[in-house]
C-alpha cells in the first residue's frame, strides 16, 4: 500500500475523483486531508491556481506527511497533437517565463548562469518527472481507453489567449499544453527528492480565446478517470 500525495488546483478540477476518496476531502484550498483511495493512502489538497499557491501546499505536505509519491492533477490548455478531452502526461515540467528578454529574444534561465535549484544536479527551467510513474501513468490512461499523449508541459504566469503568443510560448521547450502550477510542484519535489507525476485534461485548444469551443467538464472527467485508474494498479 502507497501513501499517496493528491494535489489539484481548484474543486472543478477533482471533483470525479474527490468522491471516491473516503472520506470525501473538503472543497476548501489549503485543506490538507487524509483518507484512502483503492487500498492506498492519500494526502489531499486543493493548492489554488498559480505558481506560488502549488508550491506552498507542495511544501505543506512534503514538511508533514511522509510519501512516496506526488501527483498534481487538473486541467490543460494543448498546443497541437492533442484534442480537447485527452489525457496528458508530462515527460518534463518547464518554467515557461523565467529568464530574460534580451534584443535577440527571450532566453531561459541557463543563460543568465543562475540555476533555480541545486542539488544532484543543477535546475534551470525544466524538471524531470519520475520515469516509472510516467509510464505507468500512460498504461493506465490508454488501458481504460483514452487518448493519451506524454511530453513537455509549460508552467506560465500569463495563459496564452492568442494562437500567436500561444506558439511563442510552446517553441521555448516544444511544449503540449500549457498550465499554472506544473514547474513549481516539481520544483518542490525535487528539493524534497519526492518522486512527482503530472497528469492533465485537454479543456482547450491554445488559439484565439473563445470558451465557447472548451469542454472542462469532459478535461475533468477523462483526467479524473486516468488518475484514479493510476492509483488501483499501484502495488
């Protein structure tokens, strides 16, 4: 039996997979509860939208609980090579803004010589995620028939609401999809040598903002299925 970290950014986001939790986490961001789902023993939080939010209840429950995994979960906006109601997981977390606008263009961290962590080995702006979970993550999703794609995700501060500033965005680390939280989690993560996973629902196509084309209830449903499939084939 795994002892399980569950962080999703807002209450829209776990709802499918919240009510298979006993007992059934509080809607409320910042609430750390603890309860079981499939035989596993899960910490829970709702850590907010942004970069900052995720990263303090990623070291809340990091700082008090002890687990052998961390999975952030919620909703996506793709690039390309994905369709509105896939299931997503990220190879690499990447800060999409941090580093400097030079006359030649932006330039991540690496060219500025400061890291955002050091440890093992030296962090600029990409995170690996653990490898095993990854493609257990994958299996899991493609298992119980979804479609179900892994790459680079992008942690902004500013969503892309145009096609233009949406493929500015993704040419920096040939990003999937973009997010609010991915980097920072993962940052926590690897300060702590926590092993994470990232998985993530298509609600939308990065183009010309219109939320008339979005599904977030599908986003929701197919992520929350993919997680909780996750979770039961763990040993």
């Amino acid at each position: 039996m795994a002892n399980i970290g569950l962080i999703a950014p807002t209450p829209l986001e776990s709802a499918g997979l919240r009510c298979q939790i006993k007992p059934s986490p509080h809607e409320e961001q910042g609430v750390i509860m603890k309860g079981y789902l499939h035989r596993h023993h899960v910490i829970f939080s709702h850590c907010g939208v942004g970069k900052v939010n995720a990263a303090h209840s990623t070291t809340l429950i990091l700082e008090n609980n002890e687990i052998d995994f961390l999975l952030l979960f919620g909703i996506a906006g793709a690039y390309s090579n994905a369709a509105i109601g896939d299931v997503v997981v990220a190879e690499t977390e990447n800060y999409g803004e941090e580093g400097v606008m030079t006359g030649e263009g932006w330039k991540p961290m690496d060219f500025t010589g400061f890291t955002l962590l050091k440890n093992k080995i030296e962090y600029f702006n990409t995170f690996l995620m653990d490898r095993k979970l990854l493609k257990l993550a994958i299996n899991a999703s493609k298992d119980i028939g979804l479609n179900t794609h892994a790459g680079h995700f992008i942690t902004v501060s500013q969503c892309s609401g145009t096609r233009i500033s949406g493929d500015i965005m993704q040419k920096r680390f040939n990003g999937l999809c973009e997010n609010m939280e991915g980097a920072a989690v993962a940052h926590i993560c690897s300060m702590y040598d926590i092993p994470v996973i990232e998985v993530r629902g298509i609600s939308n196509i990065i183009e010309d903002r219109d939320m008339k084309k979005w599904n977030i209830p599908l986003a929701v449903s197919n992520c929350n299925k993919a997680v909780s499939e996750l979770i039961r084939k763990m040993e």
